[in-house]
C-alpha cells in the first residue's frame, strides 16, 4: 500500500484518535446492543478494522469465537494488551493486515465492519464489506452475515451561522446527529438520495438529484447529510438498533434566497471512499418556479 493510502483515514488512524470513537456513548451502545442481540456462543465472528478491539470484544464476551484484522501495527499491539486486560484474548485472533484482501482461516457467520464515515466519505466501508463478502462466498461457499446490515443516505437544506467571532467563514463542519445545535436551522426534511444494504451492495458512483420545496420564505447556504446505519433487525417486531454518523455539513457556493412555491434542485455525484472535496466541488444548485397545479395538469394530460 502507498504512504499516501497508508495516511488515509480509514486506512491507518493512530492511536489517539481512538479515545473519540470509545468515548462515543451513542456508538458504543448501538453497537454493543447490536453484536449483543445477533451473537451467540455458537458464533464464529471476523471484524474487519478492530482498531482498539471494543468491538470483537463485545462479541467474544457472548462467547464467540473471532478473528479480527487491523492494518495499524501499533492498534494490533495495543488490542492485543487492552484484550488481554479484559480477560478475553484467548477468544480474540488479531492479524496485522490489509482488511481489504484478508479472509479467516475459517467460514463466519458474522462480519463487523465500522468504517462509518458521513456520507461514506473518506473511509472504505463500501469497499471493504464488499470485497471480504465475495471472497468469502468463492473460498468458503457461503456468505455471512454483515453489521452494520445498511447504511441510509440522506441530504436536507440548512441554514448554518459562519460567524466565528465576527469572522465570516463558510467552511465544512461536522454535527452531533444526537442534539440540536444553536447555530443551524433546518429549511426542509430530508431526504434520503441512496440505501446500501451490505449483502449485496456494490461499490458504485453515487448520483444524486434532488428537488426541495419550499412553501415559506427562507434562506439556505448549505447542505447538511445525514448517515444512519442499520446495525440489525428484529425481523419479528421490524425494530432495528441504528446509530447515526456525524451530520456532515457543506457550505454552498453563496446563500439562496428562496421564495415561497419556488423548488431548489440540487446534484451532486461522488464515490464512496472520496475525499469530502470530491463531493463539496460536484454539488450544483438550480432554483425553478414550483409548478401551479393548474401546470401540473396540463402537463399530465400531454403525457
């Protein structure tokens, strides 16, 4: 792998950064309620990118039997002692490896992979889940099954405050999903542009267009995207366990004006895995004139 794609986040995060992701109540309880709903004693689980080990550990305490990868030399070194403080690193097998072109000695059932960036930027969720679920299907014969299940993709016009002390500066941002913040109001629901459910998900250019109504007067001068993941199912009940990502916040080119019965039509197109610019420099806005009902029919009957 090349320096460049070593440093990638998602690739090679150090130690450090890690305090935020255990420190993440909202994370660390989906994903402990999840792996805690589907494992089983009877359970051979693979993680791929264990980072610190939270996770294959919340899986081998339901007395599974894991094997785990993790690029990062020094996250291998320090799972394996966090592991064995835990007194659990009998049930854990850590490689030091590239997740993207590994597979176990065995066939899973169960594959956790969080690398859960907003939007599915920056991090190689889509790729690695997918490359490890086909490989796994030619060597052992079967698939298994995959946390988090799907990742929901959405987008929603914000008004977003970018005055820092008096200094004007529309810069990208990220949100707490988990609570309201003083300095953005919402101008629309969101809407969701792409659901990828890990099963059978490909990786694949992201297209988008979307249209936003607007039935009052308002301003927007960004684009706020949401990304919820399934972490699992209750088939029975139709409940699931999710957790969001951070709300991903990208200014606009310049603040929009709207008027009432106006529609702004947005686009923009990325893959997952793309730097945050790479989606930031393809978001394009239009606003139209809403069409009158009275249109609206015309243009039904010449159809």
């Amino acid at each position: 792998m090349l320096n460049a794609e070593m440093n990638e986040i998602g690739q090679f995060i150090p130690l450090h950064y890690h305090y935020q992701m255990l420190s993440d109540a909202s994370r660390m309880n989906a994903f402990r309620t999840a792996i805690e709903e589907i494992v089983t004693p009877r359970h051979k689980v693979a993680e791929l990118g264990s980072g610190t080990g939270a996770l294959s550990f919340f899986a081998a305490r339901k007395g599974a039997q894991v094997w785990s990868v993790e690029f990062n030399p020094a996250l291998v070194s320090a799972s394996q002692k966090f592991l064995n403080e835990n007194g659990l690193a009998h049930k854990v097998h850590i490689s030091q490896g590239d997740a993207a072109n590994w597979l176990p000695p065995e066939p899973v059932d169960l594959v956790i992979c969080e690398m859960l960036h907003s939007a599915l930027l920056r991090e190689k969720q889509l790729q690695i889940v997918a490359a490890f679920r086909d490989a796994h299907m030619a060597r052992f014969g079967k698939a298994p099954g995959i946390l988090p299940a799907a990742t929901l993709l959405g987008v929603q016009p914000i008004f977003q405050c970018y005055d820092f002390n008096g200094y004007y500066a529309p810069v990208p941002l990220f949100q707490s999903p988990y609570y309201e913040s003083d300095n953005c109001g919402t101008c629309g629901d969101p809407v969701v542009y792409k659901v990828i459910e890990y099963d059978k998900a490909y990786v694949e250019t992201f297209e988008a267009s979307v249209s936003f109504s607007f039935n009052n007067e308002t301003n927007v001068n960004a684009l706020r995207f949401i990304t919820k993941s399934l972490l699992t199912m209750d088939l029975f009940t139709g409940k699931s366990i999710d957790w969001h990502s951070q709300y991903l916040i990208l200014p606009l080119s310049k603040t929009y004006e709207l008027k009432a019965g106006q529609v702004m039509n947005t686009r923009f197109i990325y893959r997952p895995g793309d730097p945050i610019e790479a989606l930031s420099n393809a978001i394009s806005v239009d606003i139209v004139e809403q069409l009158q009902d009275k249109e609206k029919d015309q243009l039904s009957l010449i159809a």
